[in-house]
C-alpha cells in the first residue's frame, strides 16, 4: 500500500459543520469523500471534452473554427 501522507485545509468552520453533518448523513468518512473530489477535480483538469477534441483535431488539419461569440467559444469548449 502507498505511504499516506496528511494535509491541513483552512476553511469557514460553518462549511466545516456543513461537510461533517453531510458525510456523517452519508455515513461516509469526510476523508473518503474528500480524495473522491480530488480525484474528480484531477481527471476533469486532464481531459479535454468532445468540443475540444474536435477542435484541436480541426487545427492540426488546417481547418478553421468559428464561433457565434467568445461565450460561445467558452461554452463549448468546456470553459
């Protein structure tokens, strides 16, 4: 198994409160829940959604992409 290491988050106690009544409601540890969300955040920083994809694709072949808005640009490229 892989060395665990510890880590300290400041936060508002009454997100404290929040997050401790939800995960014991849950009847889940707050620390389970805690790497779930970081593991979440993590995959969702490394992976490019369909637009993006489709995009870079569009780029590498010379196309040019247009986009009724920066919004619209933003919108769907996950942004």
């Amino acid at each position: 198994m892989p060395k665990e290491v510890q880590m300290s988050i400041k936060m508002e106690p009454e997100l404290h409160e929040q997050f401790m009544a939800a995960a014991a409601a849950m009847h889940r540890p707050a620390a389970q829940i805690v790497r779930e969300l970081m593991r979440s955040y993590i995959a969702h920083q490394e992976l490019p959604n369909a637009e993006t994809i489709a995009a870079i694709e569009a780029v590498e072949r010379g196309e040019v992409n247009t986009y009724a808005s920066v919004n619209d640009f933003y919108n769907k490229m996950g942004i």
